[in-house]
C-alpha cells in the first residue's frame, strides 16, 4: 500500500459515519493520485502555495490598514479559523484535511479594505460581489494564470457556503461555524485593543453564558457545537442564543459607526474610482486579467482585479493614477 492507501484505510476505521472520506473526493479534471497526500491533503496544499493566500497578509479584517502589529488581517483570521475548525473536526472525528483546506480557502476572494470593500464592489459590479462567490472563482477561474488550482468539489462547496448556507459536507458546516466563532472573538479582542470596547462593556447576559475572556468564550463556543454532535452542525441552544446577541452587539458598537470604521467611505470611494477607471483602460490591467476580460466580461475582470489588490497595492494604485507628482527635472 502507499501513504496515501494507508492514511485513506486509516479514515475509513476512525472517522464518524457521517465525515467526508478522502476516498469519495471528487475533481472536475481528473488527475493521476499522488502516492503520498490524499486528495484533500493536496488541496490544502495548492491553496497554501498560491498567490490569492499571501496576499491576505495585507488585507483588512476589520480594521484598515492598522498601525500595529498586533491587529488581525485577513491572513491571521484564516488561520484561527483553520485551528478553531480542525480542534472541532478531530473531536467530532470528521475529515480533518478536507476541513482545514476549506478553512484555508474561505477567504481567498476577499476584497481589500474588508466589508466595506466588499460593498463597494457588490454595488457596482453587474451580477454583484460577494466574497465567498469570489473565493471559488478565484481557485477555478484566477489562480495559476487562469488555469485554476481544480481542487476538489468538497472543497469548493464548503469555500462557497462558508457564509450562510447549507454545505454538503459537514465538514464544510463546521468551518462555518468556526469562521463565526474566530471573528466574534478575535475582532472583540482588537476592538479592545483599539480602545473601541471595554471588556465590561460586553453584554452580561452574554458573558455570564460564553464567558468573561476570549479564551473562555472561544472554549464554550466550541465545546457547545461537540456537545451538539455530528448529525447537524451547531451549537447547543443556549449558547447559540448568546453567540447571537454578542453578534448583534457587535454590529452595533464595532462593525458600523464605531472609530474602525471612520475611513470606509474613503475606502470605498477608492475602489469606485479605481473600477471605473480600469473599466475604461482595460489594457493596463496585468495580462492575465485582459485575459479574464476576453473570456468573461471587461467589468467582471475589472472586479476580479481589484479584489486580487492588497489594501496597500490598491492605495498605491490609486495614488498612481490619481495623485499628481511632483515635477523633478534633476
């Protein structure tokens, strides 16, 4: 037997009946099985490699472009999701590798400038934006020159449901789960950090449940959805009520009309112009994205252009095009 029978035999006696075996994966372009990674395990590892995952080091997660070292980008979020979601998936004995490369993925689509970026887009791009949409066109349709990494459909099912809907594995389930459980927590940890919150200011009804630090919180949160079992994924009812209401608090007090949100407009007023600009020229777009242009629409290569863009690449953009320099005749 090779490693990956071996591991692929492994799963087939540990694994709960309701996970996703690496044996089922399926491609849309068949390619000859590696004898060392099953196919899951290859996933995760195309996704780590490409171009779309490093940029996420310098996009917003909720905060613009912090000065600090300490604040989530989009990067560090993924990888707390990633942990959050694999802790959850060993315990429930589920696929671990199809999880974790589904929790890597989730956000490669993601706009600069975070939700607000997002909403720029979304209101100017015909068909819309939405992030989770743009995550699996950028691993079918962007990566590797237009060429796609062909991950696997779990996969990409579990990317594109990650948000709000229904995924068909479990596994994809739990990473939505995992993704809400590492935002609530971490963006309350920054917004406390920033100086926008006081732990004290959080609900009591909510922290007397979830608890009073977000170790606690994080630990309740996801010992509620083991507890809840592998049939449907979820956390225990109680819990479920209280993670709710900490998420309309947050909305409230952070997300909208707090000081991390006092530059959005500019944010987006950005990308507006940035879009109508390459809409207009698309020739200066990169090669690869004239080519998206021919094969899909200008305006669709457009969106995909900027949402590739760091927050900082898309402020050096901007200031390219639209900020005059000063005259040097040295």
């Amino acid at each position: 037997m090779t490693v990956r029978e071996q591991t692929e035999s492994f799963e087939n006696m540990i694994l709960c009946e309701n996970a996703c075996h690496a044996d089922a994966a399926e491609r849309d372009v068949p390619e000859p099985l590696c004898p060392l990674r099953t196919e899951f395990q290859r996933d995760r590892d195309r996704i780590l490699h490409c171009t779309s995952f490093r940029r996420l080091k310098r996009k917003t997660q909720v905060f613009l472009s912090p000065i600090g070292d300490h604040y989530r980008t989009r990067l560090t979020h993924t990888l707390e999701v990633a942990q959050i979601a694999r802790t959850m998936a060993r315990a429930l004995r589920m696929n671990e590798d199809l999880t974790e490369a589904i929790a890597l993925g989730h956000d490669l689509g993601h706009s600069p400038f975070g939700h607000a970026g997002e909403a720029a887009l979304n209101g100017i791009t015909p068909g819309g934006y939405k992030h989770y949409e743009q995550s699996v066109r950028v691993v079918e349709y962007i990566e590797k020159n237009g060429k796609g990494l062909n991950l696997t459909k779990q996969v990409r099912d579990g990317i594109l449901c990650h948000t709000n809907m229904i995924a068909q594995t479990l596994e994809g389930n739990l990473v939505r789960l995992a993704d809400r459980i590492a935002y609530i927590n971490h963006d309350i940890d920054d917004a406390i950090r920033g100086g926008i919150l006081k732990e004290s200011d959080l609900p009591r009804d909510c922290t007397e449940i979830l608890g009073h630090s977000k170790s606690e919180r994080i630990t309740t949160m996801i010992t509620s959805v083991i507890e809840h079992g592998d049939t449907e994924m979820d956390m225990m009812p109680e819990i479920r009520q209280a993670h709710d209401a900490l998420h309309k608090f947050l909305y409230q007090n952070v997300y909208s009309g707090s000081a991390a949100k006092t530059e959005d407009h500019k944010a987006q007023e950005l990308i507006r112009r940035l879009y109508a600009y390459y809409s207009e020229h698309p020739h200066e777009m990169p090669a690869e994205y004239q080519a998206l242009a021919e094969r899909f629409t200008v305006e669709r290569a457009v969106c995909d252009y900027i949402a590739g863009m760091s927050d900082d690449y898309a402020i050096y953009d901007y200031e390219k095009l639209f900020i005059p320099r000063s005259w040097d005749v040295r």
